[in-house]
C-alpha cells in the first residue's frame, strides 16, 4: 500500500528533523508550506506526490499535519456521571462531592459493576470518535480500580484495548488516583508497590493525584522512588484545585510530564519551563471544572515543553475531540495554532516516549497523518466543527469524513 497525499494548501513541518521535543518558544517554526506527502506501507516516503501509488488523495484547500497524541486520557472506564456534571453546574465544588462518596469512587463502583465485554466496549466507541478527530495515539490509564485486584483488571483491559483499535497506545498505571475508603494513604502505597514495579505490568509509566483530597507530597516522592525502581516514567496530577507545591518535589524524582497545573504557583513556573519535563494542560477539565485556566501563555514564553490533551474521563473532563482542546487552549492560553499543534502531536509524543516514531511528519517516520479540512489556523477558530477529512495510521486509511470521500477518487 502506498498512499500519495497531493496540492495541500499546508503542510506542517518541524525546522528540523530528528527533534526529541519541540519547546513552545520554538513553535512558530513550524512550517506550513503548501505541497504534498507520500508513504511506501507503514512510513513517510516523501514530501513529493507519486504518480505510482496505490491510492491517491486530492487535499486542494486542506492541511497535512501529524495525527493528533492524546497523552492524558483515563480511558477504560465505565459509564458516565452526567448527575455530577449538573451538581458542579449549580455550585457544589469537586472536593464536596467526591468527600461525599460521587467523584473517582463512584467510577470505581461502576467499573466493578461493569463486564469486561461492556468496558471493552465503551472503550472502542471512544477510541472511534478519537480517531474520528484525528487521534492516531492515546494513552491509557488505570485508576478507577481502588483495590489492587481492580487495578490489576484495569490494566489488563487497557492491554486488551490497545490490541482492538488502530491507534498506538500507551500504557500508564494511576495506582494512586483516590485512597480507598477505610485506608490510609501511606498503606494504599504498601498495597501498590509490588505492582508499580512488577515486570509483567504493560504500564510504562506511574501517576499519582496529588491534591488535598487525594495524595500528599510525601506519597509523590514515595511514587517517584518506585518509579525510578521500576524503570518506569513518574506522571502526576498537580495543581489542579489548589496550590500546593507538588513541581519541585516532581522535577527532583525526574518526572517526564506535570498535568493540569491550573493553580500553579508562580515561584514553580520558570524552573518546569527549563526542566526536560512535560508541562501537560488541560483545558477541558478547566473550562467544564470552572477551574483556574492554567498560565499557558507564560510557561509557552519561557520555553517549556507544552502539551494539551483531552484527559478524557467521565468526572472532570468527559472530552473526546483534540480539535475541540486546541480550541480552548488558542483561546484560553493565547497561544497560536501552531503552538496548539507541537503541544498535541511532537510534545505529547514526547510524553509516551513514542517521539522517534511518530509525533512529526519526517521521513522514515510512521505515516500516521490527519488531512485537515481547511488550513491550520481554522482548527482552532471554528470552534465545535470537526475539521478532520482523512485519517491515516500507520499508512492504512483509518477514517474518511462522508462528505470528504471524493478527494480518494
Ligand atoms: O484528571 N484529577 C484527578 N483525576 C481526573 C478526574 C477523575 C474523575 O473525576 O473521575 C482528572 O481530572
Ligand atoms: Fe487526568
């Protein structure tokens, strides 16, 4: 199979090849050229058409970029909690209502409720309206299990998962996402490390919540050392609801990635940007937690490795559409269309240790590409309509808009 790809009015290239991470401050390199791309099987060939190959595909008046990286999402998980969503609507802070029993415990009482086959499939629905919006890669997390057996089962369907769908996916245990009821906080860390660091985990990386209502500085550095241990990444949910210093004590243990940092405080912001570690924002769970919006703007200004992602998951953020994200963060952040594209593709890419691969469209990389109905810069300004036409993995035609089925001719 080989696929040439012709007459885009852009094409998205980084300002050079080989590059690990592409920093914010750098993001408007990015060149938007008009031109074309073709694959030989699972890679990028050429930035040239091929009159010889097996299909061709007009993108007069489209983009070519990269597929879209979701690096943060909590996919398998089970049902939705649509009520929550209208008590946070009226008033009730999240603290509140998970305290009171709703939140991550009440996702856990659905996922222990729910059968393997009914998981398994509110996760492929997902990951097709995912691919839908051009993501080619995604990640997985546990976290809803609560009790070790549980979070054993949720990795396990996040490995039958990423069998069942076309995109690559990664795997992260979130063994530390709530503490069960009736335990302590350090003793659910007991009860977890001998899985964080056992060999047949397909986890390549750990994450913790860290938050009033969760887990404390303490239990991060204890995640950072199992960690490291394990040869695994350190990921931590920070900075979300309030300020409470998590950064310095992530960037000590080596983080690869900080997400949500909405309460971020400003003291933390210059030595992250400089740091080899992933700043991960998401503006869904800000826009629809009525969070603070997190400093995008600054920590792009001052050279950090920005990302964005859905972090997908029926509490904070039951948000599927990366399209949807980048809108919000040009929005919100300030940031350019170009900045929301490195921090979704390359940067997230660098999160999963997937950026050798895929994350950017170079030669020799995997042809995993999106063809854009319009020009980059309208991604984010036609806010709610999906501007995905085409979807190519791995060099495989994966999804066609109806009405984008003649540029195949
Ligand atoms: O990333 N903040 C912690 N974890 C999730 C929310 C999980 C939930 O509410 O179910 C998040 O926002
Ligand atoms: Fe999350």
């Amino acid at each position: 199979m080989s696929l040439s790809l012709e007459n885009a009015a852009q094409v998205a290239r980084p300002p050079e090849d080989g590059l690990a991470f592409l920093r914010l401050s750098r993001a408007n390199e990015v060149t938007l050229e008009p031109g074309a791309l073709s694959t030989d099987g699972a890679r990028i060939a050429a930035f040239d058409s091929d009159v010889s190959a097996t299909r061709r595909v007009d993108c007069a008046g489209c983009a070519i970029v990269p597929g879209l990286v979701d690096c943060h999402t909590h996919l398998p998980f089970a049902g939705w909690r649509a009520e929550e969503y209208a008590l946070k609507v009226a008033g009730r802070p999240y603290e509140e209502i998970a305290r009171a029993g709703g939140g991550i415990a009440s996702s856990a009482r659905a996922f222990a409720e729910t059968s393997d086959d009914d998981v398994l499939a509110q996760g492929r629905a997902l990951a097709r309206e995912m691919l839908a919006h051009g993501t080619t890669s995604f990640e997985t997390k546990s976290g809803y299990g609560l009790s070790v057996e549980a979070e054993r089962r949720a990795l396990r369907l996040a490995a039958a998962l990423a069998d069942e769908v076309p995109q690559t996916v990664r795997s992260t245990a979130l063994l530390a996402h709530a503490v069960p009821p009736g335990m302590a906080a350090g003793a659910w860390l007991d009860a977890i490390a001998p899985l964080a660091s056992d060999a047949e985990s397909p986890a390549t990386a750990l994450d913790i919540y860290v938050e009033s209502v969760a887990f404390g500085l303490d239990h991060l550095a204890r995640m950072g050392d199992l960690a490291r241990a394990a040869g695994r990444d350190l990921r931590a949910h920070v900075e979300q609801f309030s300020t409470m210093r998590s950064v310095p004590v992530a960037l000590e243990h080596g983080a690869r990635s900080v997400d949500h940092l909405a309460c971020l405080h400003p003291d933390d912001l210059g030595p992250l940007a400089a740091a080899e570690c992933a700043a991960v924002l998401l503006p869904g769970a800000e826009l629809l937690g009525d969070e603070r919006v997190a400093p995008g703007r600054a920590l792009a200004d001052a050279g950090a490795i920005g990302v964005i992602a859905t972090d997908c998951n029926p509490g904070t953020s039951p948000v599927a559409s990366l399209p949807l994200i980048a809108g919000l963060a040009v929005r919100r952040y300030g940031w350019t269309a170009r900045e929301a594209l490195v921090a979704m593709t390359l940067n997230a890419a660098w999160v999963l240790r997937l950026h050798d691969v895929l994350g950017s469209l170079e030669v020799g990389k995997r042809a995993d590409v999106v063809v854009l109905d319009a020009p980059l810069e309208h991604l984010p300004y036609r806010f709610g309509h999906n501007p995905v036409a085409i979807v190519i993995a791995g060099g495989e035609v994966v999804h066609v808009r109806e009405d984008q089925a003649w540029r195949l001719g």
